[in-house]
C-alpha cells in the first residue's frame, strides 16, 4: 500500500493490507458478538471493551476464530476401531507483539442434519493429543510423543463440542512449541469395536463424516490499546 | 481594542457528518463489517469570546485572547474532537482467520476548543 494506507493500518494494528486467499463463512459466535455490539438493546450502557470480553467474560480486546490448516492421518473405511484420525494446527504467527493470550476454546463443529439413523445412539470415543514431537511421514499417531488432554464420550446428536485449551494455546506463543493436537474418534473402546461385525463397524464410522470441521476461538489483550484506554480515562 | 469579527453559529467549531465507507478505500476485499460507519469530523471556528457550548479548554480561552490581541502572530484555537467513541470491525487476516477487533477513537461525538 501507499505510505499513508501502511502508516492507518500500522495504527490499526496491522502490518500490511491483508489479503485474504480463501475466507470462510464467519463464524456465528463472532456475528453475534459483532451485532450485539452494532445494535445494543435499548438502555444498555456501553460496556468499557478497551480491556475486556464481556460477552465471553475474560480480559481481552481481540477475538480471533483460527481456521484449522491440519491435515486427515485417516479417515474413511475403518482398518481399525479409530473412525477418524486428524491433526489439527492452528497458526498463531498472527499474533502480535505484546498480545496477551486470554482464552482458546475448541470447537468441532458436526453437522446437524447428517445425523446417522445407523449410529441408533452408538457412544463415540474422543481424545484429543497435544503433539510434544515432529513426527515422521508414514508414522501412526500411537507413535507420537503425545499428551493426552482430553477423553470423552459422545453420541453424535451434540452439533458441536467445545473444549478448554487456554493453558496449552499459551504455549503455542512460541513457534517451535506449537506441533498442533491430534484428534481421534472411535466407535468405543478397542474391545467393544472389536466385537462389532467389521460391516456394522463401517455403518457407524460413516456416520461420523458428518465431522465439519474444527476451529479455535481465541481472545487476547493488546496491552498498548487497554493502558492506552485507562491512561485516558 | 480587541480585534473582533463575528461569527455566524453555522461557522462554529461543532461535529459534521462523514460516513467512511470501506470499500471508498479500497478494504472491501478484507473487512467483513461494517461496510463503513459514521465517523464525522470537526470544523469550525473558535473565535473570541468562547463560549461554554465550545467546549473550550482553559488554554483555548487565554490563546483566543492573545489572538485577539495579536492575529497575525498567534493563530485561534483549533477545533478538535473531545469525545469520540469506538467501533468493533470484523474481518479477515493474512491467514484467512476472522478476526473481531475492538478500536477505541472511532467516532467523533462532540468536538472542542
């Protein structure tokens, strides 16, 4: 851009004019919060949002929705009790100097209407991996140095699950730290999935191809914008 | 012997209408919304005396009267925004994330001397 356009948008805390190469729809939490702030009730006092998210109630003055750029370790036709298997990596080079990381909040996103009569209430496994170590191409995930953070079951009528990662998105701050998560979902545990015929196991598994996608919501302060707001004040 | 030229009150320092429309600009391409807002500007004169409804800080007053006194040497107050409020602005980044970003200092509700 010109010298004048680089100097608004270096106030706007931008380095350059971004120029995006394939956007996705916006994410309804932002359309909400956007429009609420747009068009607030009749009588709402302004709230003072130079510091803080009243709407997800933490500190903060920026929301990003990172798009997920992990790529499918396996999907498809079942080889074993796993349906799905998915790195996941969100890119935190956007962040800035001096932002502070409030909150990151995980969201799998299923979709509603592909609900699987086939899966009649079949109970899903999830877990959900930190990745500690680069792994080889041809590797499977049961070979990685992996943290497990969260196991839980499911049953595929819930649209989305959502999923605290604020302390381990912290961390992603530094990019030799961030190796990304591994998701995997299985038809129960290895035993039960074992005890399924293999053509009953493949029923359930397509049902989860209704898995959308996933994205991380995360909130951070500008320290620079908030002193700046208080000093004023 | 002040110097003194009236001032009609159309010509007074107060807020007038902008609308910054995003794509006048050329940001169409990455902001989401709003498409623009209403930022306004200020314009006018600040002239002696000044009154209550300029919003005029002390320092104003004492340089309208050196002004006053001295016109070619010493210019009048500027007329200046006072109380602006924010925006929040959605939209994309480099890496196609959304992005909701609140900016203070956007809009311009009452202007001063």
């Amino acid at each position: 851009g010109s010298p004048p356009e680089t100097s608004l948008l270096k106030s706007l805390g931008l380095s350059a004019k971004p120029t995006p190469a394939a956007p996705a729809p916006v994410p309804s939490v932002l359309w909400r919060i956007f429009q609420g702030r747009a068009l607030p009730a009749p009588g709402d006092r302004a709230p003072d949002r130079a510091c803080r998210v009243e709407e997800l109630n933490v500190p903060g003055n920026i929301i990003r929705v990172f798009a997920d750029q992990g790529h499918f370790i396996h999907s498809g036709e079942p080889k074993t009790f796993l349906c799905l298997e998915k790195r996941l990596y969100f890119n935190f080079s956007v962040l800035e100097e001096g932002e502070q990381l409030t909150m990151a909040q995980l969201e799998i996103n299923f979709s509603h209407n592909s609900y699987h009569t086939s899966s009649g209430g079949q109970v899903f496994e999830l877990r959900l991996y930190q990745a500690l170590q680069m792994s080889l191409r041809g590797m499977s995930s049961h070979t990685y140095n992996h943290k497990l953070l969260v196991a839980q079951s499911f049953v595929q009528l819930h649209k989305s699950l959502l999923f605290n990662l604020t302390e381990v998105a912290k961390g992603w701050r530094t990019p030799s730290k961030n190796l990304g998560l591994i998701l995997e979902i299985s038809v129960g545990s290895r035993d039960s999935a074992e005890a399924l015929p293999p053509r009953r196991l493949q029923n359930l598994c397509a049902s989860i191809d209704s898995f959308l996608d996933t994205s991380l919501l995360v909130v951070s302060l500008n320290q620079k914008q908030c002193q700046a707001s208080r000093k004023r004040r | 012997s002040s110097y003194y030229t009236p001032v009609t009150p159309s010509n007074l320092c107060k807020p007038r209408r902008l609308y910054i429309s995003f794509s006048d600009v050329g940001w169409e391409n990455w902001i989401i919304a709003p498409q623009g807002y209403m930022a306004n500007y200020c314009l006018g004169e600040c002239p002696f005396p000044l009154t209550a409804e300029l919003n005029s800080t002390n320092h104003a007053i004492l340089q309208t009267m050196v002004h006053s006194l001295d016109p070619e040497g010493t210019p009048q107050p500027c007329c200046v925004p006072v109380r602006l409020s924010p925006i929040s602005i959605l939209y994309y980044d480099n890496q196609d994330n959304v992005v909701l970003r609140h900016y203070e200092d956007m809009v311009v509700d009452e202007c001063g001397c």
